[in-house]
C-alpha cells in the first residue's frame, strides 16, 4: 500500500515504543531465550554448529592473504616463506588462493544453512507468543486501537526478532572477531603502526556511524509516524469499501490517502539526504585509513624491506576489513531498529489483558442454562454509567426479550454475559457460577451469539460454517445448514460449500450471512443463545424467514433477544424493557400491552409506521 524504504537503508523504519524506549539489555535477555531455546536440544546444536563454521571461515578468510602474497612474489621474483610454497609454484598458489576463498564462502553459507530454523523457529515463537497475546486482549482494547497500526508492531517486532539474533550471532561477533584476527596478522607480521592506523580508522569509523546514526533516528521516526498513517488509512479505506462507494467518496480517500503520503515522501527525503551524509563520511574514514596503510607498505617496498607480495597482502586485508565495516552501518541501524521495533512489541506483549481468568479458574459446569443477573451495574467510563441495577433471570429454555430505545443498554447486558468485559458492580451467573470465577473458554463454549450483522472470514462457506464448532464432521456441518435452512442455497451455487463469500463476507446478501451465523451457532450447540438484534437490519421479507430459523435453534436453549423490532418478542417468555440504563418495565406480551406504559407506546408507535409502510 506504500512505497519501499530505500533498498540501501531498510533499516530506518525506527519508531519509539509509545514515546518510551525500553533498555537495551533488558531487550536482549528477553531475545536470549529464541536464540538458545532450553526444550530443544536439537536447535542448541544448530547455534553451536553455526558457530563453528563461523570459527572456520574467519580463520580461511585472515590467511588468505597469505597465499595471495606468496603468489605475487614468487611471479615477482621473490622466493616466499615455507618449502610446500616453493614446491606448489606460482601456478599452484593462485589455485590455493581461489579454492581457500571458495571454502570461505562455503563455510559461511554452511552456517547460514545450519541458523535457519534456529532463525525461523525463533520469528515462528514470537509471532504465536504475540497473536496469541492480542486475542487476549479486552474487546475495549481493540475498540480503541487501530487494525493497520496493531498489524504493523507485530508485523515489525516478530522480524526485528528474527533479525537480532541472526546478526548479533552471525554478524557483530564475526565482525569483531575478524577485526581482531586482522590486527593480530598486521602487527606480527609488519609492526605496530600498521595496527594503530587500523585501530584509529575503526574507531572513527564507529564513533561517525554511530553518532549520524542517531541523528537520523528523529527523521526516522517521522518517516515511521507517516508511514504507518498512511497504512492505517488504507487499510480503514479498504476495509470500508462499500461505504467509500455508497457515498461516492473514492477521491476523497485518494486524497486522505494522498496527503498521508506527502508527509511520508517528505520524511523520505530527508532521510535519503541524511543518508548520504553518511555513506559519503564512511566512505572518506575507510578511504583514509587504506591510502595511509598503502602508503606505508609502498615507502617498505621502496625502502627493501617489504615486497611486492607484502604491499598486495596489506591491500587484500583492508579490503577485507572495509567489507565488514561498510557492512557494520548498515547492522547498527538495523541493530537499532530491531530494538525499538522489539520494544514496541514487548510494551504491547506486556500490556495484562483487561479480562483474565483468576489464577486456578475453574471450568464452567454444564448445566441447563440459567442465566442471572443480580443487580448489575456497569460503565465504559465511570463518567457515563450505561447499566443501573440490572436485575432479572433467565430460567432454563426460557426465551427473555430485551426491548428499548438505541442506547438504552441492551447490548451491553449481552457482552457482560460472554464477559467481553466485567461489571462494575453487581455479578452475572450461569446456572449459580459467577462467570468472573470460571475459565473464559468454558464460558464461551457455553454461549452462542448471532449479532445483527454476521461477519465471515475470507474462505469458503463451508469453512465459516465449520467455525462454529473445531473438529466437526462434514455432515454435522451440512445438517446445521440445513437446520438454518441455507443447505437449498448453497446447494444451488455452482462451488456449493467451495464457494467463497469474499472479505468480511461482501458476496453474500444479509439473510444469507446471517442464516451463515444461525448454522455456525447450530453447530457449536451451545446451552444459551443471544440473538442481538439479529434481523434489524433485515427486510420483512427476509426477517420471517430468519425468524423461523432462530424459533428452530432456540427450541429447548435458554434465549436472550436483543431486539428493536417488537413483532420479534411477542412470544418470549419475559419481555424486559429498558431506558437509559434501568429495566423501566417486565412481563409478558399481552401484560405490558395492558399496562399501557412504556412498551405499549412502542408497540403502538411500530405498529402505526408499519401501516404506513
């Protein structure tokens, strides 16, 4: 949905975890367990594999050289050190020369081949650890964050992840390991003014880059900021595509979309132009230390006390050096990033979810269904009360309608009961278990909801009918369908059950999700159903012949009727009519009609608009 980062940068996309940026080190002792995984033996070995063949193509890369040197000088005339040299000839240490440089490569793409699943194992861990925590969170949770942005921090993290230990295990150790080798080769070899000119240009090296590097971290998170803005807004877009249509906004989410991405280009400019700041820097530093080094290798073999293979091996190890410093920028921001990115993700990781079941919860006994509420009261925010002591019983195979005014409350009492959230005072049962006091899952698998618009996942009917229940067999599925009465439909669709109902389910019409949710909620079975408002936004037509499907699934299950429309309620057993917050009258159809309060007055009210119709 947005451009790429510069292909020589991918690295920049930094963003503070929510203005706090968490240490570095607790950051890593929280990775150590990915990278040396204590339950798997196997993947312990594969760390100590790499890092063998690691050891191994450091030691063939330092010498080298050596054979690079032995070469020139037995072509220039020079007899090198070593008897094998001498007989291996000119001709035989080139060969030497190449095949050592071919075994360098081999060994390390051995090592990347034994760090893979260690890699993947670690992003596979993560990525579950922090699905799973999100599916934990509150309902309020996700009311109030934004889809793109949530997807972004664990998309970011779970690689961040996957990245650090691969290159703090296989780039800055080797890195710094070969920086030593190489120094140790120089002053030995040469003397120590070699070492020095090294040992400076590495230093100032690191010191630039590290220091550009966190100037640029500000523009990169302004550059994140956008970034992730302009993702947000495409997704919300997309995700609303109809309603984009309906009101004919297509230019008008191209220019939102548009203008996000005019700040994102802006931040990208500067970072590009920093960037360049920065490559150019470290181009001047390593250029530096490698004219000095060559310089004083040309003045010894001027003077009679190099030669010519000693001035081509000081030129093969600072190339061989600028190789793993051009490389150690790019692993600092890289490096950088991945710890802001990890620390988003472990601040979201750490966040304890608002509904959690209490330590040693209990199972929810099955039992007939009777649902209680005693004297609840409950408030999003504890400005703005939306329950005030609710009180009724629903007994078991009872249906109970809860009728009103939009707001009145009505789907909140639902969202208590599956325990989407918890009351503020008061407590709800199922068959005498406060559901505060029992597992959530149990809870959960004893309550079926239809809402008033069905959303389906991007797959197949069959597969949304099956999500009712896990593990339910080809003909518990087609059964539940027909029970819905949606088994004639799908049977005349020319994929029948293939047949795929699109994002969110846009190729279906509203009966035929909802008659989807009916079969999918027949199929779980459960002891207690809450149908809210689950024909409301249904045509009459549409609605009798849901209304058939639901008496069917209710027959013998504790209902609970969130409705609006009051022609849906008049069997219930229990009729309960709310206004702002309170149950204001209760009874049966034909009772409160004589009562001529409240409910008569809406009925009255529906009923003249239906003859208007």
């Amino acid at each position: 949905m947005r451009p790429s980062t510069d292909a020589t940068d991918p690295a920049d996309r930094i963003r503070p975890p929510d203005g706090q940026e968490a240490g570095t080190l607790a950051i890593l002792a929280r990775v150590g367990p990915y990278l040396w995984p204590r339950d798997a033996p196997g993947l312990q070995a594969r760390v100590v594999g790499a890092l063998a063949a690691l050891l191994v193509a450091k030691l063939i890369a330092v010498g080298t050289p050596f054979l690079y040197k032995a070469a020139v000088d037995m072509l220039a005339g020079d007899a090198p050190d070593g008897v094998w040299m001498l007989t291996a000839g000119a001709v035989g240490l080139t060969v030497a020369y190449g095949m050592a440089r071919i075994l360098n490569v081999g060994f390390q793409q051995l090592r990347d081949v034994i760090f893979a699943r260690v890699g993947q194992r670690a992003l596979r861990a993560v990525a579950l650890e922090t699905f799973g925590h999100i599916h934990r969170m509150s309902l309020r949770y996700h009311i109030t964050r934004k889809t793109g942005g949530l997807s972004r921090i664990m998309e970011r993290g779970v690689k961040a992840v996957s990245f650090l230990l691969r290159f703090i295990l296989l780039s800055i150790g080797p890195l710094m390991l070969e920086l030593l080798l190489v120094g140790v080769v120089l002053a030995a070899v040469f003397d120590w003014r070699y070492l020095a000119v090294v040992a400076g240009t590495v230093v100032a090296y690191v010191v630039f880059t590290f220091k550009i590097t966190e100037w640029r971290v500000g523009i990169r998170r302004e550059l994140n900021r956008q970034d992730t803005d302009a993702n947000q807004k495409a997704i919300d877009s997309l995700l609303n595509f109809e309603t984009v249509k309906y009101f004919g906004a297509e230019a008008r989410e191209a220019g939102r979309y548009d203008q996000a991405m005019a700040g994102y280009e802006d931040a990208a400019l500067r970072t590009q132009s920093s960037l360049a700041i920065l490559n150019f820097g470290q181009s001047v530093l390593i250029s530096g230390g490698l004219i000095a080094v060559m310089v004083m290798a040309a003045r010894g073999v001027q003077a009679g006390t190099l030669t010519v293979g000693d001035f081509v091996m000081v030129n093969a190890y600072m190339i061989q050096i600028t190789m793993p410093l051009n490389m150690l920028g790019m692993v600092y921001r890289e490096i950088r990033q991945s710890l802001i990115d990890m620390a988003e993700m472990f601040a979201l990781l750490d966040q304890p979810p608002e509904i959690a079941d209490k330590p040693g919860a209990p199972a929810l006994v099955p039992g007939p269904g009777r649902v209680e509420f005693r004297n609840v009261s409950f408030a999003y925010d504890p400005a703005r009360p939306i329950l005030r002591g609710i009180d009724f019983t629903a007994e078991p195979g009872q249906t109970v309608a809860l009728v009103g005014a939009s707001g009145a409350g009505k789907s909140t009492i639902g969202r208590l009961l599956f325990r989407f959230y918890d009351v503020t005072a008061g407590a709800v049962l199922i068959d005498g278990q406060d559901v505060r006091d029992v597992t959530q899952d149990s809870l959960h698998a004893a309550i079926g909801i239809v809402p008033q618009d069905t959303v389906l996942f991007n797959d197949s009917l069959y597969y949304n009918i099956a999500y009712g229940r896990d593990g339910a067999t080809r003909a518990e599925i087609e059964e539940a369908a027909r029970a819905a009465r949606l088994h004639g439909f799908i049977a005349s669709l020319p994929e029948g059950y293939d047949t795929q109902v699109g994002e969110r389910g846009l190729k279906l019409s509203g009966g035929e999700k909802q008659r989807v949710g009916i079969a999918r909620t027949l199929l779980k079975n459960p002891p207690i159903v809450v149908l809210d408002e689950a024909t409301s936004a249904l045509d009459t037509q549409t609605e009798g012949d849901i209304q058939a499907s639901l008496r069917a699934m209710g027959a013998g299950r504790t209902v609970l009727t969130i409705a609006h429309r009051l022609s849906t309620v008049v069997d219930a057993d229990l009729i309960l009519v709310m206004e702002d917050g309170r149950i204001v009258e209760r009874g049966g159809h034909g009772q409160l009609l004589a009562q001529n309060g409240r409910y008569a007055a809406l009925w009255n009210r529906q009923a003249r608009g239906e003859e208007a119709a």
